[in-house]
C-alpha cells in the first residue's frame, strides 16, 4: 500500500491573502498604523495652525471703553456751551380798577388770589424775555392780592437789558424786566374779568 503525501504548505497565496483582508472589517490599528508610517504628512498641518490660536483668543484691554467715555462726556462741546441763567421773582399787584370787578366776583364764589394767577399763568405763556429795556408804567395799584412770577433769565439778557437801560449797575433784574410782563399781566388780567362776568347769571 503506497503512502499518502502529507502537503506542504509553501508560500501564501497573494490572491488568497488579498481577498481574506479585502473582506474584513476595518479596524482602528489600521489607522493608527497609516499615521505611524506617514508622521510627517500628519504632524505637518498641526505644527503651521499652532501659532494662529494666540491671536484668537488675545482678549482686548477692558478699561479703554470706559476710559473714552468718560473723555467724550467732559469734552461735550453741548455742555460746555450752556450759558449761565439766573432765577428772578417779581410781584405785581392789580390795579384799582380792578378791586370792584374783583370783589363782586369774589362774592359769587370766585376766589381774587385764583382769577390772579389764572391771568398770570396766561401771560406767562406769551412772556419772553427781550434784550430792550421797557421802563415800567406808574399806576394806582390795590395792594390787597398780588401775584408772584418766577422765572429763570438768561444772564445774556439781563447784560443786554443793562447797557439797554443805561444801568450803571444800581438797577435789579425785576426792575429790568417789570416794564415787559406787567402790561402782558394786567392785559390778560382784564381779560379774564370779562370773561367770568360775561358768564355771570
């Protein structure tokens, strides 16, 4: 009886070999096994984007906003060009005129401090100061009730109002400007009485 030959196995089939691994899975060594044979291809781009990251995240200075701010605010040519204004009182008084007007409303139920500062409050509206110098008018006042008109000026004004009067300095600011509200009171005072007469049963 002749012996079997036991086979051999010599030298692995390329095409064999190539279509058990072709058919496998990938796996992770795989790819690290790629970038242990190319390291410089890999390494390469990291080492040229890590100079970039220092410029992205410098953080700016955080006191220069509020320092600028706070410059514009003192430089605000807005600010810097208000002109001065000073605060004046002036009283006025109704004329005698007035008083029988006054006392008959009075008596139907009006209040004479009231109907003042009601005229007052008109003519305030059409007041405004002027550079002109007005002197004020001499009359027969009834100095019983009287109103009292406060107003800033701007100190322009009152300068002007000065060389207007030619004013050496001995005049005040009410006496400047008494001569400019009083006819717009008393007018919008005589108004307002015959208006509340007229309405009068």
């Amino acid at each position: 009886m002749a012996k079997r030959r036991i086979a051999r196995i010599g030298a692995i089939d390329p095409v064999y070999a190539d279509a058990v691994f072709d058919s496998a899975p990938p796996v992770v060594a795989r790819a690290e096994q790629r970038i242990t044979q190319h390291p410089q291809s890999v390494a390469q781009p990291i080492a040229q984007g890590q100079p970039e990251a220092p410029a992205r995240v410098a953080p700016p200075t955080a006191p220069v906003a509020p320092r600028v701010a706070q410059e514009g605010a003192t430089m605000n040519p807005a600010i810097s060009a208000r002109k001065p204004a000073r605060a004046f009182s002036i009283t006025l008084w109704p004329l005698q005129r007035h008083k029988d007007d006054l006392q008959a409303l009075e008596k139907d139920g009006y209040r004479i401090e009231l109907i003042l500062s009601a005229a007052m409050k008109s003519a305030r509206q059409s007041f405004k100061p002027k550079p002109a110098y007005v002197p004020a008018q001499k009359g027969d006042w009834w100095t019983a009730y009287s109103v009292r008109l406060q107003k800033p000026v701007p100190d322009r004004i009152l300068m002007q109002l000065t060389e207007s009067a030619k004013d050496p300095g001995a005049m005040m600011a009410t006496q400047l400007l008494r001569g400019q509200i009083e006819p717009l009171w008393l007018d919008a005072l005589d108004a307002l009485i015959e208006r509340l007469k007229a309405a009068l049963p």
